[in-house]
C-alpha cells in the first residue's frame, strides 16, 4: 500500500511539473490518503505483535 502512495505521489509531482493541475490536486490527495491508510495499519500491527509478545511464557 506505501507503493501505491507513492506511485500516486510521483504522478502527482509530474502532473505539477507539467501544468496539469486537477490531476495533480487528485493524485495528491489519493497519495495522501492511501499514506495514512499504511500508516493506520502499521501502528496497528505493532500494536497487535506487541501484545502477542507478552502472553508468552
């Protein structure tokens, strides 16, 4: 998922270099929102193991 942010941040950094500024403001934001969709998911992870970790003799 942290591929795809960054697949739709480098179309966004093109689109802007190129004047395509609607496809830019887009892909931005889908960049933006898949980024904390990972980062949601990662400290829910750590979370997860960590209290895996304990129940263990």
């Amino acid at each position: 998922m942290l591929y795809y942010a960054l697949v739709f941040f480098i179309i966004a950094v093109i689109a802007g270099v190129f004047g395509f500024l609607g496809i830019a403001a887009a892909a931005a934001g889908i960049a933006k929102i898949l980024f904390f969709i990972f980062l949601v998911l990662f400290i829910v992870s750590l979370i997860m193991c960590m209290a895996g970790r304990r129940r263990l003799p």
